[in-house]
C-alpha cells in the first residue's frame, strides 16, 4: 500500500496540508484565485507569474496571495 505524503504550508497566515510534490499552479486553481488579479510571493519573494507551473511547493512554504482592488 503507497503511503499519501502530505505537508503543512502557511497561506495568507493560514496552515493548509496538501499533497507533496503539489505545484504552485495547481493551488491556485484550487483556490480559484485569479492570476491576473493577484501578486503571490513564496517565502517572501515575488513570483514571476510565467513560473508559477514549475515551482514545487515545500514542507513549511509561506505564500502570500495580495489581491489587487481598483477605486479611486
């Protein structure tokens, strides 16, 4: 029987467990944040938008997802 691994990440603050190996841009999509309306940093530097598919994320990762709101 294969063992799940799963790991801890701090999201905005939050612990959330998801699976090893899992993807930046699959976490995205599974929190359905729009990419064009956010800035999202890893362990406090800015991700470069076009990476986003490579990055593996890691036990302990902190992502900071900043929403960008319009006004005046």
């Amino acid at each position: 029987m294969k063992k799940i691994n799963k790991i801890k990440i701090k999201i905005n603050g939050k612990i959330k467990t998801i699976f090893a190996e899992s993807k930046l841009s699959e976490l995205l999509k599974q929190l359905k944040i729009p990419l064009n309306k956010v800035a999202i940093e890893v362990n406090e530097e800015i991700i470069d938008k076009k990476k986003i598919s490579k990055i593996k994320l890691k036990k302990n990762d902190k992502i900071e997802i900043v929403h960008f709101i319009g006004g005046g």
